[in-house]
C-alpha cells in the first residue's frame, strides 16, 4: 500500500459515521448487510447514507452485491488487512531513544 493510498483510507474511516458503518460491516462478515439494514441499525438517513457508503467504496473498504431487489454492503477486510499491515510494516526497526529526564 502506498502511502498515499493509506491516507486517503485512514481520512475516510476518520468520519464517525463512515467509521460506524465499517464496523457494522465487520461485524456482519462476508455475507454482508442489506443496505436497508444499515439505515435501520444506524437511523442515518438514505441519502446520507449513500453518500457515506459511495465513500467507503471509493477507496475499496467496502463492495456491493446485489440479490433481487436487495442491495448488501461488504467490508473488504483483505483491505483492511493491507492497512493494519501498512501500518505497522516498520514497527520496532527504529532505533530511537529517549533522553533521560533530570
């Protein structure tokens, strides 16, 4: 992951109702939440919630399926996955010290 492509992700999920979103969708695993359920669950109205859910897919956090008339919202945790793994890619390999206080 670049860079780049990490803070636009990380300024996305930074929106608490983009961020409550996500998290529903964790919780929901692959088979997803109806996008009628997501309003219900967290009373955001329809056209709010589009806009948020549009955002969340513009930087590949979230995927859509569509089944009849239903439309379900999937979080993409393999894109999560490549952000926690961003990160901490470089975790412990600085070598910083501190000064001692007096």
């Amino acid at each position: 992951m670049l860079l780049t492509d990490a803070a636009t992700t990380l300024a996305e999920l930074g929106n608490a109702t983009r961020l409550s979103i996500f998290r529903l969708l964790v919780k929901a695993g692959p088979a997803g939440i109806p996008v009628g359920e997501i309003q219900r669950l967290l009373d955001i109205p329809a056209s709010t919630l589009s806009h948020h859910i549009r955002r969340l897919m513009q930087v590949g956090l979230v995927v859509q399926r569509r089944e009849s008339r239903t439309l379900y919202c999937i979080a993409r945790i393999d894109i999560l996955r490549e952000l926690i793994d961003y990160l901490l890619s470089e975790c412990c390999t600085g070598n910083i010290t501190l000064p001692e206080l007096p």
